[in-house]
C-alpha cells in the first residue's frame, strides 16, 4: 500500500520539472527572437543568426520527453551572451575602422590583398561605408601605363599647377581608390631653377597619378653662396622628411631630368634602384644609352637602404662625384644595382647652362679614393647644416637651408683631410 501511495507523488514530480523545463525553452526562444528583431535592423542579417536554442539534447524518460539536465540550459543560456556581445561587438566595428598613415587597422579587421576573409567579416565590410578604410592595396602595376610620351617643357607657373591638381596638400599626392603599397618621397635638390623645377612636377604628377603611389615632394634649397653641394641637400631631405612622416622609399631626383614613359616605375626595390639608363640631351634626336656604372641624376633607396649605407658623403663642394661615392657605399653594402632596360627607363635633359661645371669639385677623384673607407664615419650620420624656412605648401614642402663649408669638412676623417690638395676649396675652408 505504501509502495502504491509513492507513486502518484513520483509522477507529479516529473510533470513539475517537465513543465520547468518547457517554461525555460519558451523563455531562451523568446529571448531568440528578441536578439533577432535587434540585429535586423543592423548591417549583421538575421540569416547569420545561429540561436543555441536550437541545439539542445534530448531523451526519453519513461516515454516522456525531457532535457538531459538544467545545468545544460543554463550553459547554453551564457553561451548565447556570450554570442550577443561578439555580435554587438562586430555591428560597433563597423563604424570605428581606424586607419593611420603607415600602421596595420587597429581593429581586426584585414586589409591585404592576398588575405581571404571569414564570410561574416566580408559582410560587415561591404556594408561599411568608410570609404579611406576600406581601400584594396594597390596593384603592383596598375592598368593604363600606356608608354612613351611627349616633354610637355613649357614653361608653367606655381599658381597654375596649383590649380591643375589641387587634389595635392601639402606636397602629398595620394590614390582615391587604393591603398599604396609604400609611402614615397621624392626629394629635390634646389638652387635657383624654378623653370626646371615646375617643368618636373608637372611631369610627374600624370604619372604618379598613373601609378597609384602615394607621394610627397621636398624640395631642398640650399639658399648660400657656396659651392652647391648635391649629395648634402639629400641628406638633409632624408632627415628633414622624417619629421614629417615614415616614409619608406626614398626617390633622389634632379630637377633637369623628366621621364618620358608611363612605365618608368617610381618605386623602389630590394636594391638599390638608378633611373636614367638613357638620357635625350637638348638638341638631339635620340636618347643616348648612358655608361655602364652610372648612378646619378635619379636613384631610389629604401629607409633602410639609405641608413645601412650611412647616406652620401657630404664633401663634395661643387659638381661631379658624389653620385660615383654613393655607388661605392651601394656597392660595398653588397647591394647589387639593377640596370634597366633604356627603351623603358629613358629621360629628357631641360635645357640650361652649364655653369656647374665651372663650379666642379676640383678634388673630387681624391675623395673617391677614400669613399669606402670613411662611409661608416663620414655621411648622413654627420650631416651639419643649418634650417632657415620651412613651407608647406600644395605642390611641395619647401626647405631652405645654409651650409657651413668649415664645419662639414670637419666631419671628414683625417685621413681622407691629408689627400685632398691644397687648392681646392674644400682644403681652403679648413
């Protein structure tokens, strides 16, 4: 009798913890449904929703159908927060990409080509409107680059480039619809040929346009009555530049030099990279194939390139040689120059006089004869020069500098001091 009376109360205790257990469904379902009217009306679609609810195990307990055990529901339950805060998560991140310059997004986000995306990010992604943060990387060459073309060597003013391309601020040309593949400046060597110099930026801007790169130009001014002094001013554009941001090709361009083919890549390499094979002087016909050792007039270097080979020397007063002891630094590096094919990489020499050759550095094959030896001690490490003005403006970041012949060649190690003659200027400073 007592065995029968027990009965009854075993089976109202299964129909409680039944009915606790299908209150506690409809609730979690209802809580399903509550996430889902939220997240459709965000950019994350309801079909991405995949409700934990759905998954649970069940058993038959004396023909009933019950829920293996309330610890489940409840873990199921923290999952699902769990699962509701990375989806509110991801709806906050598409409005807060946050790229700089030179950095990788901060967010988790990827932006590389050559990485393939999780399906839900892919989603975010198209629906974010960032139009800056959302940029591809650029092709390594782009479509368009169609080939030769004309000097357009008239003479044209500051004003109207500013107007022909006033997408440029602050000397900085950039792609609209791409993220470059480097940060590139390109730094000028200046003294007194304004003609030549807004003949070259009008020339380079098509083409920089052309080739998707992100560029800032430098002009470097050396506003003294000394000798000019080439190989310094690059240095001082190397520094000066790094204040401004992490570049990281370097491009060294005179300002009488103009491609003439959309093809010329200004890019820069795992080597040191020398632009004009071929060079048109004024007044001839065909472009001639310049020596075999050249590396002068337009060269490119990485950050880390210019640094491991301590810049150029700056002892070269006056014109010719300093491009010669940079190829020796190049070379004793180990670095290997990739020689370009001229049908290609060919320029056109602006006319003007040729009054630095009056102004030569009478000691120049001197110096070469310690270049290897005093490259680590004498260089970009030691660049002595004083900043007079700095102006940003559109076209360019203008620098006007001074320079101190005495002080620089104090910068050379004595014995390179002991071989140069006495008449040379350089000798004279000091």
């Amino acid at each position: 009798m007592s065995r029968d009376r027990r009965m009854p109360e075993r089976g109202l205790w299964r129909l409680d913890k039944l009915f606790v257990s299908v209150v506690l469904v409809n609730i979690l379902l209802l809580s399903c449904y509550h996430i889902w009217l939220r997240t459709s009306s965000t950019v994350i679609s309801s079909d991405q929703i995949d409700c934990p609810s759905l998954r649970f195990s069940y058993s038959k307990v004396d023909g009933q159908t019950s829920l293996d055990d309330l610890d489940d529901i409840q873990q199921l339950i923290r999952n699902w927060d769990e699962m509701k805060v990375k989806l509110l998560q991801k709806e906050s991140a598409v409005g807060n990409f946050d790229f700089n310059d030179d950095a990788e997004p901060k967010n988790d986000v990827r932006n590389r080509e050559d990485e393939s995306y999780d399906d839900k990010e892919n989603v975010i992604l198209q629906k974010a409107h960032k139009v800056d943060d959302q940029l591809k990387v650029c092709p390594e060459k782009p479509d368009g680059l169609e080939g030769n073309r004309t000097c357009d060597c008239e003479d044209v003013s500051k004003e109207t480039l500013q107007n022909m391309y006033p997408e440029l601020k602050d000397g900085r040309l950039q792609p609209a619809d791409c993220k470059s593949r480097e940060r590139l400046a390109i730094v000028i060597p200046f003294r007194d040929r304004y003609h030549h110099l807004h003949v070259l930026i009008n020339m380079l801007i098509p083409l920089l346009k052309k080739q998707k790169a992100d560029v800032t130009f430098f002009v470097i001014e050396q506003d003294d009555d000394v000798p000019f002094n080439r190989a310094l001013l690059q240095n001082v554009g190397f520094l000066e530049s790094q204040k401004v941001g992490a570049f990281n090709c370097y491009i060294f361009h005179d300002t009488d030099l103009v491609p003439m083919n959309y093809r010329i890549m200004y890019r820069c390499a795992d080597n040191p990279r020398h632009f004009p094979v071929a060079l048109k002087k004024y007044g001839r016909r065909t472009p001639k194939v310049m020596y075999k050792n050249s590396f002068g007039g337009i060269v490119a270097l990485t950050k880390a390139q210019f640094l491991d080979v301590n810049g150029n020397s700056n002892l070269y007063f006056g014109w010719g040689g300093e491009d010669d002891d940079l190829l020796i630094r190049v070379e004793t590096k180990a670095y290997k120059v990739k020689r370009e094919n001229s049908s290609v990489y060919h320029y056109q020499m602006l006319k003007h006089d040729r009054n630095d050759k009056k102004q030569g550095n009478v000691d120049r094959k001197l110096l070469l004869v310690t270049a290897e030896d005093r490259m680590d001690m004498e260089g970009l490490s030691t660049t002595k020069y004083k900043v007079k003005q700095i102006l940003h403006q559109p076209l360019y970041i203008w620098i006007s500098v001074e320079v101190n012949v005495t002080e620089v060649m104090r910068t050379a190690p004595d014995f390179t001091l002991a071989v140069l003659q006495p008449r040379s200027i350089n000798r004279t400073a000091v």
